[in-house]
C-alpha cells in the first residue's frame, strides 16, 4: 500500500488550496495590520509590460482672463495630466519533501499506477502536509508584509513599499518615475514631520496640521491610521495630561459579583482603543521588526502613519494572486515541490493624500 507521485502531488496541491480557501490569510494577520487593509482594498490590474500605472492630475493649466466689450482673448492646449509608474514585482515561497522524508514519517511512494495508500499513510500525509502548507502561507504573507512597510531598497527584485511612497523624507527621490524634489512636482509629495514633542499638546497639535495638510488638496480625510509602540505611548499620555485623568473604562465581568471594574486601559489586540478625529489608531507590531531589521534613522517605533487607502492600493496582478503551484520533480532529485506565487505593485495616485509623524 502506497501513495504514487501523482497522488501525492494532487494531495499537496489539494491542501494548498484548502488552506487558501478555509483559513484566510485575514486570521493570521490580526497583528498585521498593514496587510490585511492593504488586502481587504486590493485591485487587480490587468497586465503591463513593466509598471503598474497611475494617472495623475497636477494641475489645471487654466487660461483664465478678463475682458470688456469687443477685446481679444486667448486659448490654450490644456496639459493637465502626468503619470506615475509603479514596478510589479514576482513572489515565490516554497518547500520540498523528499521521498526519505516521507518514509521517515511512515509514507511509501511508488511507481505503481496502481498502488493505493492506506488509511494510516492518508492520515501520515495529511499531517505533515498541514504543517507544512499552513508555514507557508504564513511564511509568505509575514515577508511578504515587511516588504510593503519597507523602502524596496533592500533587494532589487523588491517592489517599493510604504516607506518609499509615504517617505520621512517626501522631497528627495523618485517615486513611482517622479522626482520629489523638483520645485514643479512638489505635488509628488507626502507630509512629514518628525522628532516631535510629545508634551503640552504639542502632538496633537503636529497631527492638527498633518490631517490640514492632508486634505487641502482633494479634500478627502485618512482613513486609516497605524503607529509604533513608542507613538502610541506618548499620544497616550500626552492626551491624559491634557484631559487631567486618564481613561476609565467601565468593564462588566459575569465572575464579578459587584458586575463593574475600572480599566485603566481601552483597546483589544492590535486596536490601541485610541482616536484621532474619530478614526481608530491601529498598533503595528511589525514595527519593532523592522528597527530590529533596518536600525533606521526616524525609528519605526517612533513613527505614526496617516493613510488615505483610496489613494495607497496593492495592486496584484490579474490571475496571479496567491497561486498554488506544482513544480514537476526533476529527473536527477527524488523530491517533490509545492509553492505559493503571486506578482503585485504597491502605488498611489496622490501622495499628498498621506502624512507620517514621528516623536522625539
């Protein structure tokens, strides 16, 4: 009794399926929380050659005037629209078992076609098959998640992240074919403020002007906000210095016989319980990686980023999200293979849509 290679290769592509499917990558991620909104607002694109595009409106090149009676006026070609273009980049994570590893866990592959497995060896694979299809979805998403906070900087086959597209420094660089720091693409850039004080409201006065300067142009406010350890900590007690107290919550406990307790503390999981004009700051814990990782100059754990997901989209490529594959054992190794692929961009059509603000 024993499994063939095209059982076995069907019953690992089956389970990389089952896992896609029926343990959403969303559960994973309640402590990544970039990813999952970044995945919850995806759109594919259909195809390009190289970049991922954007069209960008920069100005209205107007061709007002006065006039009385009879005087003579002119007219213009309007040039109102520029583009940015956004590198896609391919993803790959995978893993091999090789037929030692499968006798080791009690499974024998022939070439039999007519071999059939035995409940014990169904049940054998199955179990090592789900470690390791669930590693590497996880495995997948958890790099795939640092590389949308970083730069694109750190390899070259890396697409630019939320580093590169919201920048602690926006008038420097190109970004999506655009250099910032032209005086006549000063539009091409995001708001920034950092080392700022975190005492007498002065943080919520920076966060005052950053939300401003967001929507001065567009009008359309963030939407989503996501801060670092230190951030959080200091808007904290910045806001119940400001207020006098700190914040009380009532919590009603079903093994409390007096029914109340008082909670110093709001928030659950990666929601910290606080607010900024209503919109909910969200804790990243992948911050803490990241300076651990990079040791930058303006510390992640420092940093609070205010985003306007209408304007900042992952951008898979149509039919090429989160594929399962089967790569076809080479004739020379006894080993057979499953991965995960997937080719996307990360690209915004207005960068003056977003602000980040880090504390001293």
């Amino acid at each position: 009794m024993s499994f063939t290679p095209e059982q076995l290769a069907y019953a690992g592509k089956a389970a990389i399926d089952f896992f896609l499917r029926n343990d959403p990558v969303d559960n994973y991620n309640v402590n990544r929380p970039l990813i999952q909104k970044f995945i919850e607002g995806k759109q594919d694109y259909a195809g390009a050659l190289q970049f991922v595009v954007e069209q960008l409106r920069f100005q209205n090149d107007s061709n007002f005037q006065s006039y009385w009676g009879d005087s003579q006026v002119s007219y213009n070609r309007k040039r109102t629209l520029t583009q940015s273009k956004f590198v896609w980049g391919s993803f790959h994570d995978g893993f091999g078992l090789n037929e030692d590893e499968l006798v080791a866990n009690g499974i024998t592959l022939t070439d039999d076609r007519q071999a059939s497995p035995s409940d014990s060896e169904k049940m054998q694979l199955t179990n090592l098959l789900s470690e390791n299809m669930d590693t590497l979805k996880l495995g997948f998403m958890e790099n795939f998640d640092l590389m949308l906070h970083r730069s694109g900087s750190q390899s070259t086959t890396d697409i630019p992240g939320l580093d590169n597209l919201v920048s602690t420094t926006p008038a420097t660089g190109i970004v999506g074919g655009i250099d910032a720091s032209q005086a006549a693409n000063a539009f091409w850039r995001n708001y920034s403020q950092l080392a700022i004080a975190a005492t007498g409201g002065v943080l919520t006065t920076a966060l005052e002007t950053a939300w401003r300067a967001m929507i001065r142009v567009g009008g359309a406010p963030p939407n989503f906000i996501l801060a670092g350890d230190t951030f959080i900590d200091k808007y904290r007690a910045e806001a119940a210095s400001t207020s006098g107290s700190a914040t009380k919550q009532v919590v009603v406990q079903s093994d409390n016989k007096k029914g109340i307790t008082l909670d110093a503390a709001t928030g659950n999981g990666t929601s910290t319980g606080l607010y900024f004009k209503g919109v909910p700051i969200e804790w990243d814990p992948v911050f803490q990686t990241l300076d651990t990782l990079d040791a930058p100059a303006t510390p992640w754990l420092k940093r609070c980023y205010l985003l306007n997901t209408k304007r900042i989209k992952l951008r898979p490529i149509k039919g090429h999200w989160m594929v399962s594959r089967r790569p076809p054992r080479v004739y020379d190794r006894y080993t057979h293979y499953w991965a995960l692929t997937a080719k996307a961009s990360l690209t915004t059509g207005k960068r003056n849509a977003h602000a980040v603000l880090s504390v001293a």
